[in-house]
C-alpha cells in the first residue's frame, strides 16, 4: 500500500487529508511542522509527499529543497491556498502545484496520477 | 537609478563559473584554483573572461567559486569591483557555496547554478550568459546575445570551428542549415561536419546564453535526475528536442587568422598558450586597444635591465622575445622567450629559456633554466640548473609529459 506523507499545519486540513487518502486505499502519515516532516521523511519513506508552503518556522518551499536533495526521486505535490508561490523559481522544483480547495478532488488526482507514473518509470 | 533593464545587454546576468580546482594544473593549483592561476606576467586565467564581459558591456556578474578561492576572491574585489559602480545596477561579486540546497559541494556546473537560483530569483534577468573561468579567448557577447533574440532561440551555445580530426578531443555540436542544434557528441571518433564545409566540426566553448525561466526549469529537473549534472553533458542535450536551440559561431575579437580559443586545462596547454604570447606576431595579441585585458592594478616601478658589458666575460643584462613586467629586473643575465612577472629577478650570468617565471620569482648567478613553469616568489640558487638533466627534473620536481619543467611556490632548493 503506498504511503503518503502529508505536510500541513492546520489540524482540520491534516484530518481531511487523511480520511480522503485513507479512503482511496493510501496510508497516511503526518507532521505539522517542516522540521517533523523532514524527520518522518527519513524514518518513514513515504512514496510521496504533499507539503503546504505556508508553515511555521521553515516553509514548504526550503523545506521541498532540502527533501529533494536528498531523495531526488519522491514525488512531491505543493499544496498551497495561494497561487503566488507558482513564480517562485524554488516552486519549479515539484512535481505538481495545487491550490487548496474545498474539494480534495484535484489533489487526490494528481497524487494517483504522480505515484502511477513513478510505477511504471 | 538608472533603468539598465531598457537595454538587452543591462537585463543580462552573467555567471561565471569558477570553481575548478584543476587537478590537471597541480602543483600550480596547490594553493589557488585554476582561474587564479597567473598567466601573460600580469593576469590571472580569468581576466580574459572578466575582460571580455567588460568589453563586451555586460556588467552583472556573479563569480561562483569553490575550492581554494581566497585568492581569486581577493583579485577580483580588489582588481575589478572598482570598475562596476553598484549606483548604476552593476556589479561583480565572488559567490562561495552558500550550502542552501544541502550540505554538499557543488556536483557538476549545472549543479553550482542550480544550487544558486536564488540569485537568478533575486534579479530576475531576461538571460542568463553562462561562461567558464579558465578559457583563454576574446569574444563579444552582445552579439551573441543579439542572435540568440534575434533566432528566437530558448538558449544558444557558442562553438569554435576546427578542423575534423581536432574536434574529436572536445564536446562538437552537431547542427543543421540553419545552425540549430541537432545533438551534442561528446569527444567523438566520428564528428559531425559543419553543413557545407565537410572539413570542419564545432566544438562546444562552454559560453552560452539561455532564456531565464528556460535555464531554471532545465536545472531544477536535471537536479532530479541521476545526471553529471553538466551544462554540455546534461543540460543542453535535454533542450534538443524543443528545436529553438542554436549554435553560434564564435567570433574572434583578436582578429587573426586562425580563431583562438584555448581551454587552460593541463600544465602543458598552459605552457604552449603562454608561449603563444611571446611570438614575434603572436596568435593572441594582448596590445589590441579596442579589446583591452584588464587586471588588478600594481604600482610598480618600471622593468629594468643593466649591465651593458658586451665584451666577452662581461656582464650583459639581456632580453629577447619576452614578455616582462613591471618591477622586473635582469641584471647582467641573459632571458629569451620568456614570460617574467612582476618583480622577478635574473641575476648575473644566469640564463634563462623558453620558460614562464612568476610573479617574484629569483633567478641566481650562472644559473641556467630552460623550458620551465616556475611559480611565485621561489629562489633558484646560484649556479642551479633547471631543464637540462630530465632524470634529475624528475627526481626533484613535476615534469610535464611534452618535457616542460614545474616548480611550486615555496620550494626551498638551496
């Protein structure tokens, strides 16, 4: 069963999250903070990692650069309610962008297609 | 402040690479990098680059550097920081590894600039010229960043043409009619031809001009790739298929014959390019005033010879084919096809040939050198020979496959 790591500092988020992956047959893991993904990163090996920009201390974007550049190959999916950070050259980096939404429809699409892809790379 | 961003040379960033530690150059590489290496008496390896971006009218200028930069740092603060006023939008700055990716050095050329996006994400220039810091060469980037807008092209690369059976020591691009490039071939033992002209190849001078946001999407997937991370190796032969990929044909500024472009990579092609400058109508012509070659300055007294004792027995202070620097003196010594730096000394019947002699560099009485690279500030005792015994040069110092004699800053031979 693929394991997603979601990055998120808002609960209610983090709990939706989790219930919509867990429900498409995924297993969820979950930190609040950069620093605590990162961590879970390394102890968990998450097949894919769904990260929001805006967080307490590092942000997303720091945080996705130092992920990258020690696990070039996990998919990473920037998850922000801005669309801002999109001209951000640090941005570029992932695999998808997509802004926050009530609807986890396009989110969990992108998770399905990202993971396919890598299983047939 | 002035809008330099109006202009297409003023939205122009250029990245100069200069990171290499040029294995290949030790010992002269010991204690600098190789674009710090001194070259022509009064330069370092990089002012030929640094000079043709100045003339050229390009002035943003990031210097990434790597191994060993303490000097290279020092030269260009103090010799070409003065020349870029930072009221007017310009600058020249050294950039050591930040570590801001992760902790490690850089991995390749690709890998230095990906790893400092965030100075391309600070300017947002519409190119981007990346050059190499140890090239000997004298090119006018504004034109070539004139037919990269002008071809509508996402990044262009410019290429030195030579003839078939040379190119296959270096990376050819291959193009077609219309000079975009169709693949890139690494050392080939078959180079692609020039269309038209079946005698020659292009090889890849590591100068080229990309579109901003095409250069940043191209490093930050190559980063995710298991690659060399190389702009000629990984980088550029990614972008073939886009087709808006062009070639430029490398336009000598020196105005000779023959194009000249030199690739400082081993001790003995620095040899043979620094005796290039020595020629009585040398290959590469430093006295050109509409393509100045700058460097730091140094107040120095004026290069001096003495004793005039023609008759035999007597002592002749004596230069022929020789560049010599300021501050240099040869007292009562003989020096042909030499280069000497500033503030060497050749002393009383001492003769010195065909060699290279750095800056402070002491050449004692009745000694005899021949076909040597001596570095800063060593003393060659009296009546020492250097290039005459080859087992004996072995035994002492680096000897370079084509003969040529290395000895390092600070060798005690007394």
């Amino acid at each position: 069963m693929p394991k997603i790591l979601i990055i998120e500092d808002e609960k209610n988020l983090r709990l939706l999250y989790q219930q919509d992956f867990e429900r498409d047959g995924f297993e969820v893991v979950t930190a609040a903070t950069a620093a605590e993904g990162l961590a879970m990163v390394q102890d968990e090996a998450p097949d894919l990692v769904v990260m929001d920009i805006r967080l307490p201390g590092m942000d997303g974007l720091e945080a996705m650069s130092r992920l990258l550049d020690k696990n070039p190959k996990i998919p990473v999916i920037l998850n922000s309610a801005y669309s801002s950070y999109k001209d951000s050259f640090m941005s570029w980096s992932a695999d998808a962008y997509v802004v926050k939404s009530a609807d986890t429809g396009e989110l969990r699409t992108r998770v399905r297609e990202l993971l396919a892809s890598r299983a047939n790379s | 402040m002035v809008d330099r961003r109006r202009t297409l040379l003023g939205d122009t960033l250029a990245i100069v690479m200069a990171g290499g530690q040029g294995e290949r150059l030790y010992p002269l590489t010991r204690d600098r990098g190789k674009p710090a290496v001194p070259f022509g008496g009064i330069y370092r390896v990089i002012d030929f680059t640094l000079s043709n971006c100045l003339n050229s009218g390009l002035r943003k200028i990031y210097v990434l550097t790597q191994y060993k930069s303490g000097s290279l740092e020092r030269h260009v603060r103090i010799g070409w920081g003065p020349l870029f006023n930072h009221e007017l939008d310009e600058w020249i700055q050294c950039v050591p590894p930040q570590l801001r990716v992760g902790e490690r050095w850089y991995e390749g050329t690709a890998d230095a600039v990906y790893q400092n996006v965030y100075l391309l994400e600070q300017e947002r220039p519409r190119y981007v010229v990346v050059l190499s810091g140890d090239h000997i060469y004298k090119m006018d980037f504004a034109r070539l960043i004139a037919r990269h807008e002008a071809n509508g092209a996402i990044a262009t690369a410019a290429a030195v043409e030579v003839p078939l059976a040379a190119a296959s020591a270096f990376g050819v691009i291959a193009v077609d009619e219309e000079w975009r490039i169709t693949a890139f071939q690494e050392k080939p033992k078959a180079p692609s031809p020039v269309p038209g002209r079946p005698g020659t190849a292009l090889v890849n001078m590591g100068v080229y001009v990309f579109d901003t946001e095409t250069l940043v999407r191209a490093l930050t997937a190559d980063a995710r790739r298991d690659t060399r991370h190389d702009f000629g190796h990984d980088i550029l032969p990614a972008l073939v298929d886009t087709k808006k990929l062009y070639a430029y044909p490398f336009i000598d500024e020196n105005k000779k014959e023959t194009a000249y472009w030199r690739d400082i990579g081993t001790l003995d092609s620095y040899y043979d390019a620094s005796m290039d400058l020595v020629a009585v109508e040398p290959v590469f012509n430093l006295y050109d005033k509409n393509w100045p070659i700058r460097t730091m300055a140094q107040q120095l007294p004026p290069a001096k010879t003495v004793f005039a004792q023609e008759e035999p027995g007597g002592r002749l202070g004596i230069v022929l084919d020789s560049l010599v620097s300021g501050g240099a003196i040869v007292s009562g010594g003989r020096v042909e096809r030499c280069i000497l730096g500033p503030e060497v000394r050749v002393n009383s019947y001492a003769k010195v040939v065909d060699s290279v002699l750095m800056d402070g560099v002491d050449i004692g009485r009745h000694a005899h050198v021949t076909k040597a690279i001596i570095d800063k500030d060593v003393r060659i005792p009296a009546s020492f020979v250097v290039g005459e015994d080859p087992e004996e040069d072995k035994r002492r110092f680096t000897v370079t496959p084509a003969g040529v004699v290395v000895i390092p800053r600070g060798a005690q031979l007394d």
